[in-house]
C-alpha cells in the first residue's frame, strides 16, 4: 500500500511538473511572437492603423485628407479653418513626410496627421477627443568628442574617414575664411576639432550642434581658433586664436553674402527716383527681397528707424573712427543700442524710402566723413583690450589642452 501511494506521488509530481513546462513553454512562444512595441512622435503605433506617405507637388492639407471620415461629422474645410491659426497650410513642402494615424478597426476613420518638417521637427494634428495642433521636437541628446586627422584628398573626404560630417567643411572654412584658403589645404596638412553633435533618441544623427575649439596646421604653420563672446550682450561668436587676436579683419567686404553692385560711390550720379545729378556717398548692392543683411564689423547700433529718404535704416559704430549705415531694408533686426558682432544678420534686403528696386545702400564714415570703403585701406581687427586678454586666455586653458592632448596622441608629438 505504501509503495502504490509513493507511485501516486510520484505520477502527479511528473504531471503537474509536465503541465507547469508546457504553460511556460506556451508563455514564452506568447512573447516571443508578441508584436513588437512601436513609439513615434508621442503615439503608440500598435494602437493604430498607421499610413507614412510623401507630400507631393499639388497636394494641399484638404485633398490629403478628403476622403477620410473627421470627428464630429466634421469636413475638411472646417478642419482647415479650426486649425489656420496654429499651423502654417502654406508651409507644407513637397517631399517631406506625413504619417494618418487611422482607428485600428474602422480603418478610414482618421484620429491623428503628423506633418514632419525634418528630422527633429514636427506637426501633430490630434483629432481623437478634441482638435488640437501641437508643434513638437524629438528629443535630442548632444554628444561631445574631439577629433584629430591628417589631410589625405579633399577636408570632405578626410572628414568622412574619420566618421564626421562633411558639414563640418564649410564651418571650418567660414571660421578661418580671414586666415586659411581652403582650396589650397594639401596633403600632410594636419587638424583637430572637439565638437558637439546632435543624436535623435541617443541614435539618429541629427547634425553638428556646434564647435567648441578647433586648430589647423596649413603650410607648416599652426592656426587655432575659440568661440568666444567678448561683450555680455554679444548675440554671435565670434572666433580668436590662441593670443587673443581676431581671426577676422575689421570690415567684411561687402554686407551680403550674394550680390551685384548696381551703382558705385560717386561724386555725381543721376538719381533713379528725384530725376537730377547729386552725390552718390554710398554703393548698392543689388539683391532679392528678403536676402539678409550683415554687419560688416562688430560694433553698437548708434540709430535705427525709418526717414523718407532712407527708409528703414541701421546705423552702427564700430570705434572713435568708424560708423556704417544699411538702408533701404525691409526688416529690421536689431535696436538702437544694442551691440552686434560681425557678421550678425541686421536687417532685410529691401526697397523702402527713395528705392526703385531692391537692395541695400551702404555707407561708410571715417572720422565723421563718408568715403568709399573700395578706395581707403580698411583696419585689421581690433586688438582685445589687456583685461579681456587675459580673462580670455585663462578661459581657453581647458580647450586647449583637449586639443593639443588628442594631437600628441594622434601624431605621437
């Protein structure tokens, strides 16, 4: 008798150990083939019918979503007109990608349309309880890291070795655009540069945020560069090498980066608008409505307004010795008293005041005169005055020393 019970036991230990297996077993084929949890741009996607789609040439908000069924017995139009104020209709661009998020079951029933303007950017257009637009971004992390590399072919190509961007080219030619000419960089040439990089949820690569140092050895001689702001107020950065000199000269040449000068600094010229001879003490710089206008050197807005003549104008004083004016614009960007840098957009290209077309007079005065800045030798920068020297040095230390620890490494210095 003893020996059945023991048998007994024993039977229903295996069959409960045996069941228990097979409901594990099940449990686990469950997950495994459990859908995968998808999360875009605040939405579950698992909960939805999800269609991505291209905004193509001729398609409009109303005839992307026309044939779907709106809350509330709502239609198209009144849609449009619910939300014309919180997002841009005219905005939407050919090419970039939207995402209809429809009711899993009744699948032309549309819930939510999320317009992407880039990578980071975006457009969420909540129809489920009540509209909404809501402009939103991806978060970003920002990653830091120091390179070193010697030229082999173009900066491009070394820059796609060394698994950066080849955006980076062009930032570093504008920050050395006054010191090194990039179209001359050989072989052998040597650089370094820390940087920030923007990454989409810690993975997309999403582009250069911005550089912290960066120096270049060209034709045997060593270039370095720092962002620094010299004034509290200072919008820009702008860039010094390792004394404290400014890697720009004074004065850009022109105050547009495109143009074409249509009437040049004369001591007689027939005015377009008052039909008579006068002294033209400006050039103007033909260009597109709208195109930005910058300050030529670093300075504080000593007026900015509109007369008749001038229309909207900026004036700016860059030292005791040198002011210049912008007229003409369309928009202005900054105020009386502010200080801008170098470069820094002021204004609008425009044709307000006496202007037939287009474009921006610039004017130029040294020591209360005007002359023409083609035919009178320009400044180089400023030096900082020894206060500032000395701060700016001591808060370039640590960049410094990344980058020259990094090119020890590199090249075994």
């Amino acid at each position: 008798m003893k020996y059945l019970t023991s048998l007994l036991l024993l039977l229903t230990a295996v069959i409960a150990c045996d069941t228990k297996n097979k409901k594990e077993e099940k449990q686990e084929e469950k997950i495994e083939n459990a859908e995968p949890v998808i999360k875009r741009y605040g939405f579950v996607y698992n909960d939805f019918h999800v269609v991505n789609d291209t905004i193509k040439s001729g398609d409009t908000f109303g005839t992307l979503l026309q044939n779907y069924v709106l809350p509330d017995s709502m239609n198209v139009h009144q849609l449009t007109e619910k939300i014309r104020d919180s997002f841009n209709l005219r905005g939407m661009k050919a090419g970039k990608p939207y995402v209809l998020l429809f009711d899993k079951q009744k699948q032309n029933d549309l819930k939510a349309f999320i317009y992407v303007k880039d990578k980071i950017h975006y457009t969420v257009i909540d129809l489920r309880d009540s509209v909404a637009v809501l402009n939103k971004k991806r978060p970003l992390s920002i990653k830091k890291r120091t390179i070193a590399a010697e030229i082999e072919g173009s900066l491009s190509e070394t820059l796609d070795r060394e698994g950066v961007s080849a955006s980076l080219a062009p930032k570093l030619a504008s920050v050395y655009a006054y010191s090194i000419d990039f179209f001359k960089i050989q072989k052998g040439d040597k650089f370094a540069v820390t940087l920030y990089e923007n990454f989409i949820e810690d993975s997309i690569y999403a582009g250069i945020d911005h550089i912290e140092s960066t120096y270049f050895q060209h034709r045997g001689r060593d270039f370095y560069a720092f962002p620094y702001k010299l004034k509290p107020g200072q919008r820009e950065y702008s860039y010094y090498d390792e004394e404290g000199k400014a890697l720009k000269s004074m004065f850009l040449k022109a105050p547009l980066d495109y143009y074409r000068i249509s009437s040049k600094f004369s001591g007689k010229r027939f005015h377009p608008v008052q039909k008579r001879w006068k002294a033209h003490n400006g050039t103007d710089y033909a260009a597109p409505h709208g195109t930005p206008i910058k300050a030529t050197a670093a300075g504080v807005v000593s007026r900015a307004g509109y007369t008749s003549g001038n229309g909207n104008f900026v004036k700016i004083r860059h030292n005791a010795t040198y002011s210049t004016q912008y007229l003409h614009m369309s928009k202005i960007l900054v105020k009386k008293g502010e200080y801008v840098a170098q470069g820094q957009v002021i204004g609008k290209v425009g044709s307000t005041g006496l202007a037939t077309g287009p474009h921006v007079c610039y004017r130029f005065w040294k020591n209360g005169v005007q002359v023409d800045p083609f035919k009178v030798q320009l400044p180089s920068a400023e030096p900082m005055a020894e206060k500032d020297r000395l701060k700016y040095i001591e808060y370039i230390k640590p960049f410094r020393k990344e980058l020259d620890s990094i090119l020890k490494v590199k090249f075994k210095e």
